[in-house]
C-alpha cells in the first residue's frame, strides 16, 4: 500500500497506482483539473504513466469559470458597473 497527500488529506491506494486511477477513484475529470505531484505540474499525457509513490504529495486543482454574466450578447461583470453602454474609457475616443 501506498500513502499519499491529496489536497493535504492523507490517502491510501494500492502500490502501482497512477494519477489516472487516482483521478478516477476520486471521480475526478481529467479534463477539469491540473495536478501537482511534489511541487511539479505534471502534462496531461503524463498521468497515465506516472505511477504514485509512498509519500507524494498531490495537488488536484480544479477549474472554475466564471466573473461575468452574458445577457443578451453582453457580458456584465459583476465587479464593474456596466449597466452605461456609454462607458468613458480612457484612450477611446469614441
């Protein structure tokens, strides 16, 4: 058995684990999240290949969209107001 930290919570998988099973077991998608294994940002390709060992340290970062709101083919931040079509911006003339 292998231990490991995920997101700073200890773990316990087989010994010829790979960040793909991990993700996996952890009902993670590959495609939503970026993983760190000891301080090292690992390629996509990688995970598949990358077989955990005893006290690796696993960062699972996942991905968050969002700060605007589209609304009839504009995008409203919601830390500006922009509510005015009529904005000055400055070095916009028009």
């Amino acid at each position: 058995m292998t231990e490991l930290t995920v997101n700073g919570v200890k773990h316990t998988v087989s010994g010829s684990t790979t960040v793909t099973q991990l993700l996996e077991t952890l009902k993670i998608v590959p495609e939503r999240v970026v993983v760190e294994l000891n301080l090292t940002i690992l390629k996509r390709v990688e995970h598949a290949s990358t077989v955990l060992k005893d006290g690796d340290q696993v960062e699972i970062v996942h991905f968050v969209g969002g700060g605007a709101i589209a609304r009839a083919g504009r995008f409203y931040f919601r830390d500006r107001d922009a509510r005015s079509e009529n904005r000055n911006v400055p070095g916009n003339s028009g």
